[in-house]
C-alpha cells in the first residue's frame, strides 16, 4: 500500500524524536513539518526532504498530508487539533488531549463528525513491559489486582525555570501534562475506571509546584501515585508495584525496559505472558523471580513504543481496525488529572 503522508506540527525536542521513529517507518512518509520556529521548521524539514511551513493554516491546505502529530505545548491541542480534524486529517495528539474535559470531549466530537481518527500518544500501551503487566492482569493467573503504586521521580530539574512545563495555563500541571499517562495506563491495567479520593502538592520557593501526590481507586483495586520533578537526569527513577494475591510485578522506569514477578506459580504460568529476554532464578519464601528485559535499552523501546502507537492509526486507516487509544481514552484520563488538580 502507498505510504500515507503525514506532518509533524511543534518541532520540539520530543518532536525532533518522534521524527526519527517515524522516518523508519515504511508505511508512513513526513511530508511537511511546522513550527512557528522558521528556523526549526526548516532545518527539520530539510533533513527528512519535507515541506516547511511556520503556520498551521497554511499546512493543512497541503493535499499531501493525511495525518498530523501534534506536538506543540499543552495549552494548544485543543485549538489545533480541532482546525487538524476539521480540515479533514487524521490527527495523533501528544498528550494530554486538551487541558479541560470540555476541549477534549469537542475534539472527539470534532473527529466524529469529520469521518477522521482521533488518537492519543500514550506510549505505555505500546510498550511492551506495560503490556505484559495488563496482559497479567486481565489474564487473572495473578488472581485479584489489590494495589497500584507508581514513585515518579523525574528530572525536573533539568527544565529551565521559564520552561512552559512550570506555567500551569500551559502545561496544565504536572496532573495533566504527564500524570495522564499513568491515569491512563492504571486504568488499562486494573480493567477498570479509576475515581480520585484524595492529592496533594507541593510548592518550590519560586512558587511552580514541583511534587504532586494522590490516592484513588480503580474498583476494588487501592492506588497511589506520586509524582516529583525535583530530580535530575542522573537521580532521576520511576517505578511501578502491582500487588496480586498471588505475586508482585515491578516496571522500573518511566518508559520501562523490564519487568519483573515475584511469585509463588511456577515460572511456566508467567512466561507466556512476557516478551524480551526472560531470565528466572529462586527468590526467597519458595518464592520464583522471574525478569524479563530488553536488551536494546530506552531509546529503542521508546522508538517502537511510538511507532507502534503510529502503525495503529495506519491499520485503522486503512482496515478500520479499532484504535487502542481513542480520544475517549484521552478524556477519561484527562478526567483524573483535572479530579487531582482539583481535589
Ligand atoms: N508521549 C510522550 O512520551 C511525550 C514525551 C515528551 C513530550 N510529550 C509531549 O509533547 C509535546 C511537546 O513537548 P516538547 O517537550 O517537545 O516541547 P518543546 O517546547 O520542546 O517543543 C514544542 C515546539 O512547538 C513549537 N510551537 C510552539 N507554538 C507553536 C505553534 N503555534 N505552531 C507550531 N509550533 C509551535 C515550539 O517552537 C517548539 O519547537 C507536549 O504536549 C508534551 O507533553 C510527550
């Protein structure tokens, strides 16, 4: 099948990534990029043989275009994805949808009435430790889920004190521009719609808050989430606990590149669930741990996590196969953060 084209709008430093995921992709082609940065747009378009263009209107004029990456800051999503779906494109919003319900619910509306896809880039449904951990889950060869816990100490400090990620009429807040995520993949994992029950922040002295932290729950399944950006790239850490009835499963790392079960099956009822290398060895309490990784590290898993999110649009293009993140997805999620800025 042809190629279809598509445009990155905001090229940005994720932008700039997700650039290089996509040019390895057979099934897709960059036609255009466009950032109101001239100098960025072009530099980026140059290197992947693509139009440049510093002004959104203007670019979705381009019939060559079937699909745009939006991956400009937060506070515009709603205003470009909408003029994205109204020109008729397929759209790929970076996260989060909108910074209010009401946005991203008329972007899913948008999406509808133009006959065009509307998809979230949460690469945690791509990647593939993430999926071993749902797969456990709704398999029930864990037994019942009863607790989720995620200590998100991320590099905060590597971002300037004017970044737009700081000014919450921006960003939206630590809740919406990056808890989505894990609002997001808590809800896939547990199998059911989350409810907030308490969050708290914390202030830096200049005022930006820094660390949030909340308790909810996901039907009968207890959680706990944290998130500091006070780290730096060398300190930073995340983890993630599940806690079965019948096992522990730990993801190390924001884009994770393990996973690991702590349990009392033999190592055969969890191995088919797993996809990397596995390795198993005794743990105590006649206890088996079993690691599977990827070898190939972070970049490489974040690359096919990203890939893998734009290969689904393509399949739901052109074979009408269901999207594993909708713009509903996108609201419910967003849903949780706006409950946690809140609460
Ligand atoms: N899914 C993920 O794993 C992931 C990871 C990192 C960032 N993100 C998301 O990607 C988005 C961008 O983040 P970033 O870190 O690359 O930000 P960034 O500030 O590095 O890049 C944003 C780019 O958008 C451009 N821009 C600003 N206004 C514009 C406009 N009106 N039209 C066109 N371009 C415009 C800027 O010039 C800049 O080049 C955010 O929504 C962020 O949450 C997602």
């Amino acid at each position: 099948m042809e190629a279809i084209g598509i445009a990155l709008v905001g090229a940005g430093a994720f932008g700039e990534f997700c650039l290089r995921a996509f040019d390895a992709m057979p099934e897709i082609r960059i036609q255009a990029v466009c950032d109101v940065d001239a100098a960025r747009a072009e530099a980026m378009a140059h290197q992947y043989h693509a139009q440049a263009y510093t002004d959104l209107a203007t670019l979705l004029h381009d019939p060559s275009v079937q699909i745009v990456a939006l991956n400009t800051p937060p506070h515009l999503h709603a205003e470009q994805g909408l003029a994205v779906l109204k020109a008729g494109k397929h759209l790929v919003c970076e996260k989060p949808l909108a910074l209010t319900c009401a946005d991203a619910e008329a972007l899913i509306e948008t999406a509808a009435a133009n006959h065009v896809l509307l998809t979230v880039d949460y690469v945690m449904r791509y990647n593939p430790f993430w999926q071993a951990a749902a797969d456990l889950s709704h398999s029930g060869v864990l037994g019942q889920l009863r607790h989720m816990d995620l200590s998100n100490h991320a590099a905060g400090l590597s971002l300037p004190a004017n970044h737009w990620f700081w000014d919450k009429t921006k960003s939206g807040g630590i809740w919406i521009e990056h808890g989505v995520h894990f609002f997001d993949a808590f809800t896939w994992v547990a199998g059911e719609r989350g409810e907030i029950l308490a969050s708290s922040s914390y202030r830096r002295p200049d005022g930006a808050t820094d660390r949030v932290e909340a308790l909810a729950q996901f039907g009968t399944t207890a959680a706990h989430f944290y998130h500091g950006f006070d780290q730096s790239g060398q300190t930073e850490q995340t983890t993630v606990r599940l806690t079965f009835e019948k096992g522990y499963v730990t993801l190390r790392e924001w884009v994770p590149t393990s996973i690991e079960i702590v349990t009392t099956l033999s190592a055969g009822h969890i191995t088919p669930y797993l996809h990397g290398e596995i390795e198993t060895s005794p743990y105590h309490n006649n206890r088996t741990l079993i690691r599977a990784y990827a070898p190939q590290g972070k970049s490489a898993v974040y690359q096919q996590s990203i890939q893998a999110a734009m290969l689904a649009l393509v399949r739901s293009i052109q074979t009408g196969q269901v999207l594993p993140v909708s713009g509903q997805q996108g609201l419910d999620s967003l849903a949780l953060a706006v409950a946690a800025e809140n609460e």
